[in-house]
C-alpha cells in the first residue's frame, strides 16, 4: 500500500513538474509547435472586413466570433485564412504570422458577387459635378435640361430598397435662360457656388449660381468678364472669389464687391481633365479608378497582379463621383447616358475591437 502511495505521489509530482512550466509557458504566450516540437512564441491576426460579420475560417478550422475578430496562439509560419460572407466572393489569402507579433488585415474589402447599380434617373446626361454638401448636377447642353439631386435623401439602410432622391431643375422652363445652351461649368470641391458658360441668344454669359438657395439664386454677372477667358477658376479658401485667366494677365473678381481686381500672380490649380479620375475607398485602402470605359476597382493587396474588378461601364468622356459618408458610386452609363449609382461599400459602419497594445504590430502582411 506504502509502494502504490509513492508510486501515485511520484506520478503526480512528475505531471506536477511537466505541466506547470507548460501552463506558465502557455500563458506567457509560448506554445510547443507541431512543427519541430519546440517551444516558440506565438503571434495573433486582427481580421477587419467591409462589410462586417463575415465568418472566418483559418487553416480550414471554423472560427467562433465573426468579423472584426482577434486570432490568437497562433505558430509563427504561414497560415491559411478565408473569409466567408452570404452574396460575396470568399477572400482567400497565405498570411504569415511572426512570433510576438500582431499581424492586421484591416478593412478587407469584400468583393460583391454582382455589383449592386440603381438608376437614379432615365434622362439622358452629357456630365455630372458635385458641389458642396451631397448636391449633384447632372448637365445637358440645354439650360433648362440641368438637374440637382441632393443625395442625402432616400438613403436606406438597404441598397435593394427603392432609393429616391429629390431633383430639382437648375432653370424653370419660364426662365429667359431655359432656352440657352451650356458651354463649360466652373465649379470647385465643397463649393455651393457654380459658375454656368452659357450663349443666351447667340450672346455669351456668365451665370453665378448660389446652390444653398432653394430654389438656386441665379446671376448674371456678364458684365464682369470683359472678355472670354480661356481658363476660371474658382477659389476654395473665398466662396465668391473667381479667378479668370487671359492670355496677357489674371483677374480677381469678388462676387460680394462686384469688382475686378488685376493679379499680377495666383497659384492655380492645372488642369487634370485627361487623367484618369481615382479616389480611395475603405479606410484609404482601396482605388476606384475611371479608366476608358470601366469604372474599376483595385484592392490595395492586389495591386502588382491582375486582380482588378469592373464595376460599371461608363461614358469614357464624363466623370464619375464617390460619396463616402454612404458608400456610393454616381456615374452617367455608357449607352443610355442615364444617372447611376452603384453601391460600393455598405453602410455597416467601421466596427474595431482592441488589440493588447503591448504587441508590435505588423500591418497588412497579405501584401508581403
């Protein structure tokens, strides 16, 4: 009986002194691996998508939580991830993972498996411009022919959902410019102002439009330009500063004083109207980019390949506009001219979750 207590007090003495180093080794963040059967710091992954609650797999085993969602004790080496979500392509991708490290997949964009388009209205367009505040004009060559949306109305919580938005014609067909025709639009970013180019009765003029105004408050201030200037620009840091560009010299014209003043030198910005029109998207992630006719996507890990996405295929010779605030696309389609938005981000906001901040991060390791 004595020789089976120590047998039992030697088994447990024995477990007592491989387990607890073990266990003290696991909690510090140490784990044998199946590799080489040596014990080796682990790392752990941060998985973020847009849109959230996608399910992750890693090395084909199912992960409980969904996304955004911490990853960790995991063996340094190459580790299999692919994120899963009803109505996308799975997103597939080798991660390396390094000891005491935080490897982080922020802001994975998932691919839609048809890119959701609405159209916003069957009239047929020639451009479209934002101007301040989530006010777009669609423009025709007829004054009477341009529109403003003011897209912040209709928004849903679901894209499928029908979506409207309140548009307003620029000029009543009553108006003494309805009849006129549009040669060029001056505008500026986060400008409520627009300045119209116009022949009114084969006479040019120049048309100042006050956008806040609901109705527009339309100007003619014709009599400010002495002449056709070959370039305008308007002025971000002044609402109503414009700035007219002649062969020999440059004016200053204030709306608010109704004056001329002679610039001896501006800083002006060039022109880029023939490259191609890009923004970022996803946390600055990701490129949409107006490229011939197609409107295109490049995830920021795939750039180098030939992973790319089409979108929408539009008129090569109009712009196109992203709203961030709802994850939007308004472009004028190729063939029918008509208005478009096509939904390229959801409208799940930015969900994150902390990551112990005594890790050395190691961002984005899909791009190595």
């Amino acid at each position: 009986m004595l020789l089976l207590r120590k047998i039992i007090f030697y088994i447990f003495a024995l477990i007592y002194l491989i387990l607890c180093p073990l266990i003290v080794a696991r909690m510090l963040g140490f784990v044998i691996s199946s590799r080489n059967f040596q014990l080796v710091k682990t790392g752990l992954v941060y998985v973020d998508t847009n849109p959230p609650d996608a399910t992750v797999y890693i090395d084909g085993h199912l992960e409980r939580q969904k996304t955004p969602l911490v990853i960790r004790d995991l063996i340094p080496g190459d580790h299999f991830i692919r994120v899963e979500s009803s109505g996308y392509q799975d997103w597939e991708r080798n991660i390396p993972i390094v000891g005491k490290e935080a490897t982080v997949l922020a802001n994975i964009l998932l691919i839609p498996e048809e890119w959701p388009i609405k159209t916003i209205s069957s009239k047929a367009y020639q451009n479209i411009f934002f101007a301040d505040d989530d006010i777009l004009i669609a423009t025709n060559s007829v004054l009477k022919d341009i529109d403003i949306f003011h897209t912040t109305l209709g928004l849903q919580e679901n894209f499928n959902q029908d979506i409207t938005f309140e548009t307003i014609p620029l000029f009543s067909p009553n108006s003494i410019y309805a009849q006129g025709r549009l040669v060029r639009l001056f505008h500026a970013p986060q400008n409520p102002f627009i300045l119209l180019q116009a022949n009114i009765n084969d006479k040019p003029k120049f048309l100042w439009v006050n956008l806040r105004e609901n109705p527009p408050l339309i100007e003619d201030i014709s009599d400010l330009f002495p002449e056709i200037p070959s370039r305008v620009s308007l002025d971000n840091s002044n609402d109503e500063n414009i700035y007219a560009v002649y062969p020999q010299h440059i004016y200053r014209i204030s709306i608010k004083d109704k004056a001329i003043y002679s610039q001896e030198a501006v800083h002006l910005k060039p022109f880029a109207s023939n490259l191609p029109q890009r923004f970022l998207i996803n946390d600055k992630n990701d490129l949409l980019l107006h490229e011939g006719r197609w409107i295109r996507l490049f995830p920021e890990e795939d750039f180098g390949t030939a992973q790319t996405y089409n979108i929408a295929r539009a008129n090569p010779s109009t712009d196109m506009y992203f709203e961030e605030r709802n994850g939007k696309l308004f472009f004028l389609d190729e063939t029918s001219g008509h208005l478009c938005a096509a939904q390229i981000l959801p409208y799940h906001p930015m969900l994150n979750i902390p990551i112990p901040d005594a890790l050395r991060f190691k961002k984005d390791a899909n791009k190595s």
